[in-house]
C-alpha cells in the first residue's frame, strides 16, 4: 500500500511535536525553579515545596476553567445551530408550498 506524506494525519504529528515541546519547556522551568516555598492560602498552609508547583497547579486550574467555559460556550452554539437548521427547514417547506400554488388568471 503507497501511503501519501500529506495525507498522515499531518495535525496529529503537529499535536505530537507541540506536547514534546511544551514537556521540554515545563521540564527546563521545573530545573530552573528548585527553589522552596511555602504557600499560604485561606487559612491553610503548605510544607516547603518547589516553587514551580504552585505554578503548574495554578496553570491547570486556569486551563481547566478555560476548558469547562468553551465546553459552556459551545453547548450553546450547538444548540443554536440545531434550533436555527429547524428554522431554515421550514421556511424551505413554506418556500416549495408558496412556489407549488397554482397561478389563478383573473378573467
């Protein structure tokens, strides 16, 4: 079987080669931020962990409420889409009714 270059799922080798890069990157911050803190929040406190940590969880919190509102966002649309296709079928019935009267001579 001759399997053409362009057609093997060229976006599935980008999201690969974009996930390499961003472990690389988080990999290379994560050695670079050894550093100990504390983290003090509501009340509560935490052991010394590596400054990076409270940045990674504060980035996926971010992304995942980034996520949950597209997820919101795009409910909706689909919704819309399907309320506006209703919409369009029948108006496109009324449209073939109106064109299938009879003409009438006024004589």
């Amino acid at each position: 079987m001759i399997k053409n270059i362009y057609g093997l799922n060229s976006v599935n080798w980008i999201n690969v080669l974009l996930v390499i890069v961003l472990t690389s990157f988080a990999t290379m911050f994560a050695m670079a931020n050894q550093l100990t803190v504390r983290v003090h929040f509501l009340g509560v406190s935490s052991a010394d962990i590596p400054v990076y940590v409270p940045i990674f969880i504060s980035f996926f919190l971010g992304f995942a409420g980034g996520v949950l509102a597209l997820s919101f966002s795009r409910r909706k649309h689909k919704q819309e889409i399907s309320w506006l296709k209703n919409e369009h079928e029948r108006l496109q019935q009324e449209v073939d009714n109106l064109r299938n009267i009879p003409l009438q001579d006024d004589v």
